[in-house]
C-alpha cells in the first residue's frame, strides 16, 4: 500500500503540471514569470493521445474535481484528500462521483460513474499536511463502466530505491 500511496503522490504531481501547461493562457503567463528560475520545460499535451488519455478527471457532485488515472479495468487512483468533505467530515460517496477522460475543453472521450471508493484506513485527513499522511493519501475507485478499452491503462509499480534516490529525478 505505500507504493500506492508514493504513485498517488507521484501521479498528482506530474498531472498538476500537466493540467497547468494544458491551458494555454496560463502556461503563457507562467512563462513570462520572472520568479521561476530556470528554463521552463513544459509542453502542451494532447489528453486524448496515449498515455495522457488514461489521466482524467474524478468530478465530484459538491463541486470541484480531482486528477485520477486508470490504473486497471474499472479502476483509478485519485489522492485520498481530495474525497474528503471538510462540512461533513466524512469521505464523499461513490454516487457523488463521476470520472471524465480524455477530457478537453470540455470534451472528453469516456465516462463512468463512481461504484465504490477506498482509501488508506489509516489516512488522517484531519492532518493531510502532516509527513506521514502523504504516504497514505490515495484513494482507489470502481467505476461502474470500464475506461480500459478507450484511455489505456496506467499500470502502477514502486519506484525502486535507486530511482527514488537519484538526485535532481523528477517523478
């Protein structure tokens, strides 16, 4: 489960700079910062072209989404804070959820309402900043259809430690 959780972590990072450099506006006034050192090596991706087309979005009906990635048949990986209801201190049900791939200016390629969610027992979300909550912060959930056939899969695996270890690696 800890490799999940540095996936999750590691898939929520690389998707966040790939959901900036999709709109075009924003990545051009982020160019022209000059308080981002160094060169900028984003590029604009097509999110219906493999593998961009497996990271989508998890919709959530009290507004708001968050980046998952199909990780098998009816199956993604979403960060576990991101299903949590800070009003009703609970996690949002799997029928408040709603995943979109391939999405792109408002178009996208598949759907699929949410079946059921899991995550980490023992994620605290009350501490989501908290070192030992980062490890734990995934989330698993079943759709009712399978995205597999149109967006691919994304197959998970640990980073081994010489790969986790490099120095000036980005994940």
């Amino acid at each position: 489960m800890r490799a999940l959780g540095t996936i999750a972590l590691s898939t929520a990072l690389l998707v966040a700079g790939d959901g900036f450099a999709a709109d075009k506006k924003l990545h051009d006034r982020l160019t022209r910062l000059k308080s981002v050192p160094g060169a900028d090596h984003r590029v604009i991706v097509d999110t219906r072209d493999r593998p961009w087309r497996a990271v989508g979005r998890l919709n959530r009906r009290t507004g708001g989404h968050c980046t998952a990635t199909v990780i098998a048949p009816k199956l993604v990986l979403t960060a576990a804070h991101c299903l949590w209801n800070k009003r009703t201190r609970k996690y949002l049900p799997a029928v408040s959820l709603h995943f979109v791939a391939g999405w792109q200016k408002g178009e996208y390629l598949f759907h699929s309402k949410a079946a059921q969610v899991h995550t980490d027992p023992d994620y605290d979300p009350a501490k989501p900043t908290a070192i030992a909550s980062f490890a734990r912060d995934w989330a698993l959930v079943r759709l009712v259809d399978d995205p597999s056939p149109v967006t691919g899969v994304v197959e998970p695996r640990a980073l081994t430690g010489s790969e986790y270890d490099k120095k000036g690696a980005t994940y």
